[in-house]
C-alpha cells in the first residue's frame, strides 16, 4: 500500500517535470519604464500618457542630468519632446553640485574681472595669480559693464571637473588657458547658489540645446525667426497667440503634425504672417519699442586713472605706518600686520596697473577701444 503510493507520487512528479520541460519558454516583458521607452511616449497622441511618462522620468533618479542632455542633442526630437526633456534637465541641473573656479574677484574697477586671490584647492591656483585680468571666458569678452553675472554664469553652467577656457592678461602677456573648476561647495564659506543665480546659469547651459527642428509637412513654412527661438520663448508666444485667438492656452493640435504643446505653426497663411509679425515685433507689441541705449565706450585711462589713485592712497598710508612702526621700535604685530596687508595690497595694485598699462597700448597700437551697446 505504502509502496503503491510512493510510485504513484513518483510517476506524478516525473509526469510533471516532463510537461515542465516541455512547455514553451515564456519570456519576461521588456521594461517598460526605460528612458528611450519614456521619451517616446513624451510624444504620444494622449496627453496623460505624455505628462505621465514626464512625471516618471522626474521621479527616476538614477536617469542624470547627462543622460538627459545626451538626448537633447539629438535632432529626432519633437517640439514637445523637447520642451518635456528641457524641464526635466533644468529641475536636475538645479538639485545637482555646480562648478567652482576658486577666485575671489577684485571689485576696485567693476568694468574689469581681476583676479585677487585663488584657494589652494583649487586647479586655478597653479594658473592664475593675482592682478591677471581675465579678457575672455567661454569665447565671451568681459570688457563689459557688469562682467560679473556673466563670467559667474559660465562658471555655474558647467559641472565639477569641466574646462573654461579663459584668455587673460597677466602685464605684458596675453595668455589662453583651459582652466579645470572644481565644487562650488568647495568654495571657503560656500553656502548654495541663490536660484535666481542658477536659473541664470541653466539659461546659459540651455543654450545648446535650442530648437532648430522645423515641423514636418507645413503648409505654410515656418519663419526662419521662430525656428531659431529658444524653446521658453517659444512657449511664451504660443500662449500669447493662442489668447489673442481665442484658441486654448494648450492647444490639442499643432498645424503640421507637430505634437500638442510645441511650436505653433498655423495652417492659413493669414495668421502664419502674424506668427512672423509677433515674433520679429514683440516688443513693440506689448510694452513698445525701447529706446536704443547710447554706445558706452570702455576707457582704459579711466580705469588707469582710478588705480593710480588707489596706489596714492596705499603709499600714503604705508608711510604712516612705517612712520608710527618706527616711533614704537618696531614691537607692535598689530601696526606690522597692517604694514604687511598694505603692502600686499600696493604691490597687488601695481601688478594689475601694469596690466591696464599694457591693454592702453595694444588698444592704441590697434586705434580703437571696445564698444558696448
């Protein structure tokens, strides 16, 4: 009886592993929350599959800001793909470490970015040293009227360990550096960027992803101007033209098959020459044509002038000190301390009033000054 019944079993589970082995292999499902697989449905008909896929690929963290960046460079994207794939950078690009150049800036002349001091830790400390004056940054000119913004823009756009190239005068010499940056964080006193600040940064950063692909199969072609827009500004004016309209502010169509919430082209040719008009006159349209602002002229001398007066002040304060140190024999730290710092600062001075000199003779050699508008 005993044994019947374990044959039995036997025989059943035999039975069993045959049909087991025999049965056709199942293949698991491919995942369907990879990052192709979402940027794909970032341009599906249904509007909830689109937000959908955009909230998801917020929400995965191990997709960077690099990957993301990796796609925007491709030119197979569609408008809203885009625009989707630019949000979701600029939200990473704002929760990610930013880079540090590791200088501190002199203000005495704030037409001019000055190199006062560098922090050991720091790669711009084997490069730099105080008094260069830092000509061009990421092919940019910071002869302007507030360089500031814009060189710490560039910095802040880059992560840590990027290059910025650099051109700076150092006396005499001009010299082209590829400058490593470190951690922002790294920064003595560092505390984090201000958003206004990093928002400036990732409009710089954005710049490289701008939307250059026309709609596909327009009527009426699209103007050279509105292909060229950055994707915000893009927006701005579909909004702006949608109210105008009467239309919804997120249309459920884009003439030439474009996805909904990209470029607004439209199918008359009435309203695609408005497109154009808006465009190319905005401004004169919505708060009017500013006046054009007078030519400033950056005027070495003055900047010449204003050192040398700061060096007038030094020397002048430097000999009351040796004066005062001398009448105490030279036994208080605290009147050496404030010689030492004073001299520090004359000869920092002195280095940098080389550098203007040398600028006002290439600008004479060369007959012109720069210009800003």
């Amino acid at each position: 009886m005993g044994a019947s019944r374990i044959t039995r079993m036997l025989a059943c589970s035999v039975a069993l592993g045959v049909v087991s082995m025999s049965a056709p292999t199942v293949l698991a499902e491919p995942d369907r929350d990879t990052f192709d697989v979402l940027v794909e449905r970032l341009n599906d008909p249904a509007f909830d599959v689109r937000d959908a896929a955009q909230q998801r690929l917020g929400n995965l963290e191990e997709i960077g800001l690099a990957r993301i960046e990796e796609a925007l460079r491709t030119d197979t994207l569609s408008a809203e793909q885009r625009r989707r794939l630019l949000e979701l950078a600029r939200d990473r690009f704002l929760k990610t470490e930013r880079a540090g150049l590791g200088v501190q800036f002199d203000i005495s002349i704030r037409t001019r970015v000055v190199v006062k001091e560098t922090y050991e830790q720091f790669p711009c400390h084997a490069q730099l040293s105080p008094g260069d004056i830092i000509l061009e940054a990421g092919g940019q000119d910071l002869r302007a009227i507030q360089p500031f913004p814009i060189i710490q823009g560039l910095i802040l756009s880059r992560d840590p360990g990027d290059t910025l190239p650099l051109v700076i005068r150092r006396g005499q010499e001009l010299i082209e550096l590829e400058l490593g940056l470190g951690s922002f964080s790294d920064l003595p006193g560092a505390r984090d960027p201000a958003i206004d600040r990093k928002l400036a940064a990732w409009d710089v950063r954005a710049k490289q992803f701008q939307f250059t692909r026309a709609p596909i199969g327009m009527d009426v072609p699209a103007p050279e101007s509105v292909l060229s827009r950055a994707p915000a500004d893009l927006a701005a004016e579909t909004r702006i033209l949608h109210i105008r309209k009467g239309l919804p502010v997120r249309p459920n169509a884009v003439g030439a098959g474009e996805p909904r919430g990209g470029l607004f082209v439209a199918d008359d040719e009435a309203l695609s020459a408005e497109v154009q008009f808006r465009i190319k006159q905005r401004q004169a349209m919505v708060v009017g044509v500013p006046p054009r602002p007078a030519t400033i002229t950056l005027d070495v001398g003055t900047d010449i002038n204003r050192v040398q007066r700061i060096l007038d002040d030094l020397q002048r304060e430097i000999g009351d000190l040796e004066e005062r140190a001398d009448q105490n024999g030279g036994h208080s730290e605290q009147l050496l301390e404030q010689l030492e710092r004073q001299t520090a600062e004359r000869d920092f001075h002195n280095r940098l009033l080389r550098g203007l000199q040398a600028e006002a003779a290439a600008d004479e050699a060369q007959g012109s000054s720069p210009e800003l508008d």
